[in-house]
C-alpha cells in the first residue's frame, strides 16, 4: 500500500512539474511574441511619423518655388504642389508601387502592377505592407514636385498634369526598382543593387529620388525654354527676384525639418540607427549653408541668402545617399563640397548653359545628388561605424569598387530621367502644349490658369 501511495506520489509531482514547464514555456512563447509584436509596431509607427514628415515637405516645396518666383505665379506654384501629390499618390497606388516593388527575377521591371495584388480587387495588404506603401508613395511625390521649381512661371497647367502623371506611373518607379527594388520582397532585387563592383549605394535617395527629379527638371526646362526677358540679346543672365525670401526660408526650414523623416525615417526601424542618420543629415546642412553663404560672400561681395538657402538644400541632398554609411565628420566635409558646388552650378548653369531655373533645382537637387551618390564610393566608413565587417569607401581602405558602382549608378540615372525627360516634354509640347502664350506669361499664370490672383489687391503687375 504505501509503495502505491509513493508511486502516485511521484506521479503526481511528475504532473506538477510537467504542468510548470509547460506553464513556463507558454509564458515564454507570449514574452516572445509580444516582444515581436511590440517591436513590429514601433518600427510601424516611426516610419509612418516618418512619412507624415516627407509629406510635410510637400509644403516645403511650395513655398520654396512660391518665394523664389514673383506673386504673380504663386496660385499657380500652389496648385503645381497640391496636384503632383494628389495625381502621385493615385499613379503610384495604382501602378508604380507594383513597377517598383513587385516580385521579379530580372531586376528590370515588377511584375505586380496592383498593390498588394488587389487591394483594387479582391485583397488587402499586410499592416506592414501599407505602411511601406504610404512611406513610399511621398517619395515619389517628391521626385515629381522637384521638376516644378525648374520649369515655374511659364509651364500650362495641363502639361504639367500630364508629366506628374508619367514621373509617378514610370519613370521613378521603374529607376527606382533597379535602386531599390528588394527593399519590400528579396525577390524584387534590381539589377543595380546586384552590381558585381559590389551593389549601388542610395541609402535614401539622393539618386533615386532628388537626381532622377533633378534631371528631369533639366530636360523640362531646356524643352520649355527661358523665361521671357530671362536673356538680353547678347546672351547675358538678368536676375528676375522673387517676390519673398521670407517665404522661400519658411520652406527651406520646413523641408531641413521634413529631412528628419526623410533620411532616418530610410531605416524603417524605431532604433537607436535614426539618431545616428540625424546627426550626419544635420551636419551636412548646416555645413551646405555655411559654405554656400561664405562662396556667394567671396563670389558676389555679399552674403547672399538665396545662395545660404540653397546651401542648406544642397547639404541635405548630398547627404541623403550617404546618411546611414559615413562618420559625422564625413558628412561635414560633403555638406561643405555640397555648399560650395551649388553656388558655381546655379551660376554655370544659369551663365554658360542659359538654362533658366528659377529656383536652382537641377544645382541642388541634380547636381548635389550627384555629387551624394558619388561621396558614397568615397566617405563609407561601415566597419568604423560598426555596421559591416569592412568599409567601402576609398578614404576608409574600401578600394575603387563601391566607388566604380556609384558612377554606374549615377550615369544609369541621369540617362534614364534626362533621356526620358527629354521624350516626355517633347511629346507634351507636340500635343496638349508646354507652355504657355507670352500674354499669359507676362499677366502671370495665376490670373490665365487659375482665374484668381494669391494677394488680392496688393500686387502690382509688371511686364517682366
């Protein structure tokens, strides 16, 4: 009897105690998940905040080219700023996502031409996947809203609908999926991302986004022609103000702020990386419009604040490729190559090209995006940083090879986006027309396009 009672004894302990172990597993399995549910939905809620960010640049932009042009033309500014987001937003939901991001083994083109593969038709998308999607999408709007600056005050309306459209339907995403392509799915890589020189860098798009943008704003602007009185006979550049610099530094402090979403916001992860990315896209800015106000000083015997201002730009797109791969001191020195380089390229570009941009897109955002990409194959320093086994960049013992990837890259991007810029404009001016007649431009395009003027009762119109 009492070994009967002993057996059930241990039985019973042996039964407590496999009930304790499994009692402990379950809450280590729930510890678990809930770490990974919580960590999912952090780095959901920064790269949304993100977002929201690189929305708010949309207004930076706005008011950028709207203080850099005259108050004739800033209804018109306005409208251009809205409508490429709207029209953006529906072409690449629609088409571009699924160019960009779809599954494919080529590395050329996606093959998914609906988002999530219906969430037109029959499905939905993951909560990541929208997320994504969302972050994505204001990238687009802000390679389209950069061609705008280049080609203000004499572009019709309707015409730039129309290539708002094409950059957000094609152009961007299809770059953009030789760039980025395994961002959203491995499947998905592109052709530059598997360079056997070792994969493009872009971190958050100084080619990707601010060059292809750049690059075509040249194409359109050249297609377009200068601004009426832009040129004497001879040739030689007159300045034509714009109407508030106070509300050109409201923009360029509205999109230094949106950077912070745009280049850390790159990481998709709510980590200690975002401070890291912040730093580097601070300094180079403030060291773009440092430099650019001591060259416009020296250059032009003032310190002009156009110049600063573009600096600042010029220093946070330099940096955009390289934000999450160079030392805080090596954004510093390409923030003060950028600073200096926008100031000779406005001046080159407006002097010896005679290509009339307004606001100096295709030098910040062409030119300095260019000078960003290639600065990777130069400053990466991953294994000083601590996220690789060994650095890439030149200066940091990488050798040519990153560097050779960083030409290819940027070469593919200015024949792409200048290439089909080209085509693209040509066509618009064929058919629905480019721009507008010269008694529209000289009443400004607000009064013409849009039946209203942006300061009722207080502008004075000129024949300039």
């Amino acid at each position: 009897m009492r070994s009967v009672k002993g057996l059930l004894t241990i039985l019973f302990i042996a039964l407590l105690s496999i009930k304790g172990l499994q009692a402990q597993e379950t809450a280590e399995a729930v510890t678990k998940a809930d770490l990974e549910s919580v960590t999912t939905n952090i780095n959901i809620v920064w790269t949304i905040v993100a977002a929201i960010l690189v929305f708010w640049m949309q207004a930076g932009f706005a008011m950028v080219e709207a203080g850099f042009t005259r108050a004739k033309n800033a209804v018109n500014i306005i409208m251009k700023n809205l409508m490429d987001f709207s029209i953006g937003s529906l072409a690449f939901f629609m088409v571009g996502f699924g160019i960009m991001f779809g599954a494919t083994k080529s590395g050329f083109f996606g093959t998914d031409f609906f988002f999530m593969n219906g969430i037109i038709g029959s499905g939905g998308g993951t909560e990541w996947g929208y997320t994504f999607m969302i972050f994505q999408t204001v990238f687009a709007a802000t390679a389209a809203t950069i061609v705008s600056g280049a080609m203000a005050e004499r572009t019709k309306f309707t015409g730039y609908l129309a290539y708002s459209v094409i950059i957000c339907l094609l152009i961007y995403p299809i770059f953009g999926k030789w760039a980025w392509g395994s961002l959203f799915a491995e499947t998905g890589t592109g052709w530059l991302e598997g360079l056997s020189t070792g994969g493009f860098c872009d971190f958050a798009g100084s080619t990707v986004v601010h060059s292809v943008g750049g690059w075509l704003a040249l194409a359109g602007a050249i297609v377009l022609g200068p601004r009426i009185g832009k040129y004497a006979p001879d040739g030689t550049p007159r300045a034509i103000p714009g109407h508030n610099i106070t509300l050109a530094a409201l923009g360029v402090f509205i999109l230094w702020m949106g950077w912070f979403g745009f280049n850390p916001g790159s990481t998709t992860t709510g980590n200690g990386e975002i401070g890291r990315v912040a730093v580097t896209t601070n300094l180079a800015a403030a060291a773009g419009a440092i430099f650019a106000m001591f060259t416009a000083w020296i250059k032009f015997k003032k310190p002009d604040a156009s110049m600063a201002l573009n600096g600042a730009l010029a220093g946070l797109v330099a940096i955009t490729a390289g934000c999450y791969t160079v030392t805080p001191m090596g954004s510093i020195v390409i923030g003060i190559i950028a600073g200096i380089l926008v100031v000779f390229s406005v001046t080159f570009i407006d002097s010896v090209l005679k290509v009339d941009d307004p606001v100096g897109a295709v030098s910040v955002h062409g030119v300095c995006g260019l000078w960003g990409t290639l600065a990777c194959g130069l400053f990466n320093a991953e294994k000083v940083i601590g996220i690789g086994d060994a650095s890439s960049g030149l200066f940091y013992g990488g050798g040519i090879s990153q560097l050779i990837s960083q030409f290819i890259g940027a070469g593919v991007a200015f024949a792409w986006a200048f290439g089909t810029g080209l085509v693209l404009f040509i066509l618009i001016k064929k058919t629905i027309g480019l721009r507008v007649s010269k008694d529209e431009e000289l009443r400004g395009l607000d009064i013409d396009e849009h039946g209203m003027e942006a300061y009722s009762g207080f502008q004075v119109f000129t024949n300039q």
